[in-house]
C-alpha cells in the first residue's frame, strides 16, 4: 500500500466531495496508482479560504467519464471520517515537513503541494505520510486488525472515543516519542492490542513516532525489556539503524514492555 497526495484547487468552484471520485486529465499519470492505496486530498479554492485537508481518502477502482474535463477517475472511500475539513497553518505544517527544493518565494509546504502535476504523481515519503497523518484524527475504522506478532504483541492506534487514555499516554511520555525524543507526528498506542486482553490502561500504552509505529506493525520493531529491536531490514536502513539497542526514554510511571526477546 502506497499514499499519495492529490490537490482540489482553484479550478474547482466547490468544495471537494470524494463520491465524485478524483479526476486527472492524463491517465499515464495513475500508472503508479492501485486499489488499495490511499491518498490525502488538500484543497486551496481561493487565496481567501487558505489550505485545507479534506481527509485521507482508499483508492477502491477507477472509471471513465469522457464528459468531464478530468475524465480519469479514481473511486475514493473515506476512511478519516472528519467531521469537517481541517484548516492547515501553512507555516507550521512547512517546518514538521522534510525540506524540499523549488521556488524559492514559496514555503515549504507549498513546494511539496502546489508544484504543478503533483497530484498522485509519486508515492508520498514516510517523513511526508507521517506529518499528514498527526493532523488527522483516527476514526474507529482506521484501526486495522493486523496478523498477530510472533512475538504475541500488537500496536493499535487509539480510538477517537478514547481521548482519555491518549492524553494520559501523552502526558506520560511528556509529549514526546518513546524511541527518538521528537514531539512530531506522535501517536498514542497500545502496547497489547483490546483483542488480546489488552486494557485501555496507562501501563499499556506508549507514544511513537508515525513512521516507528508502521515499523513496530510491520514486524521491524520491537521491544526487550527497556530497548528497542530492529530486524535485519530495518538495521539496513540508514535512518533507523542507530536506533537498534537503544534505550527507551524513561516515562513518568512504567509501562508494560515485553520482558523476554521474541525469536
């Protein structure tokens, strides 16, 4: 599964409505798209309105509509469920964001989605999906049953109705990534998932980084004891390799980490 990123701009006089699907005038530029991937829509109709995340959007097929200016079209079903598009603040958005190269009297926000073309043209980088994903609120059906973990754990997102239980997890790690000390893109998760016995309890939960979740949900992660356990692949990378043995950061009250290593 890849995410993506498509703009609902100017040339468009109402706001965007994902059961219209998404339209792309060329359809050499959907090649890299399937069913199954996901994508984040921003609108911008008018430079009174501002930017806006309309939402996180699953590719479910594709149809023509030879009428329509845009007439390659990708289905889309919405899986955020917002319960209205969120106004960005362009400036702080630029600095959580990698930086990217372009035009330089744009910020950098606007060159990671105002270049022209952008819209579905390459899969968004782990850094990108993982800014995007702290401005949305999960809604229950983000949470995805995964394959049990050799290992007998599993990371869940919390649910929007556990508001709770996320800011004691929060309050707990002091706002900051269990792992790497960084406050963005952070997650409040379950340790031991609700379906393996796992309580909605502060001993249960810890906070990470986006993109060390999706790891730790990939089998790339894990945790004996106080440190952290990468597999061969993820040592490989160059970005998390450090991060292999190392130790957790101390929270506030422990929490209840695996005491033995898994195979």
């Amino acid at each position: 599964m890849s995410y993506f990123y498509a703009y609902h701009g100017p040339a468009n006089s109402r706001d965007f409505d994902y059961r219209t699907g998404y339209g792309i005038g060329v359809a050499s530029k959907l090649t890299k798209v399937s069913a199954g991937d996901r994508v984040f829509v921003i609108q911008h109709l008018n430079k009174n309105e501002g930017f806006m995340l309309c939402g996180l959007f699953e590719v479910v097929g594709f149809y023509h509509q030879p009428e329509n200016s845009f007439p390659h079209r990708v289905r889309l079903e919405d899986i955020s469920q917002l319960d209205a598009f969120i106004p960005l603040n362009e400036q702080q958005v630029s600095e959580q964001l990698p930086v990217r190269k372009g035009t330089e009297r744009w910020s950098n926000f606007q060159r990671h989605f105002c270049r022209q073309g952008a819209s579905f043209a390459e899969p968004l980088s782990d850094e990108v999906v993982s800014v995007l994903l702290s401005l949305i609120t999960p809604a229950p059906m983000l949470v995805e049953m995964r394959e049990r973990r050799a290992d007998g754990l599993r990371m869940v997102k919390i649910r929007r109705d556990q508001p709770k239980f996320r800011a004691e997890v929060m309050r707990n790690w002091e706002g900051r990534c269990a792992i790497t000390n960084s406050s963005l893109a952070l997650e409040a998760c379950h340790i031991e998932s609700h379906a393996s016995g796992g309580l909605p309890d502060i001993r249960n939960g810890i906070a990470l980084a986006a993109d060390l979740h999706k790891l730790f949900d990939s089998g790339n992660l894990s945790f004996c004891k106080n440190r952290v356990i990468l597999s061969e692949a993820a040592q490989r990378e160059p970005r998390y390799a450090d991060l292999h043995l190392s130790v957790l950061r101390k929270p506030l009250m422990s929490v209840d980490l695996p005491e033995t290593c898994g195979e």
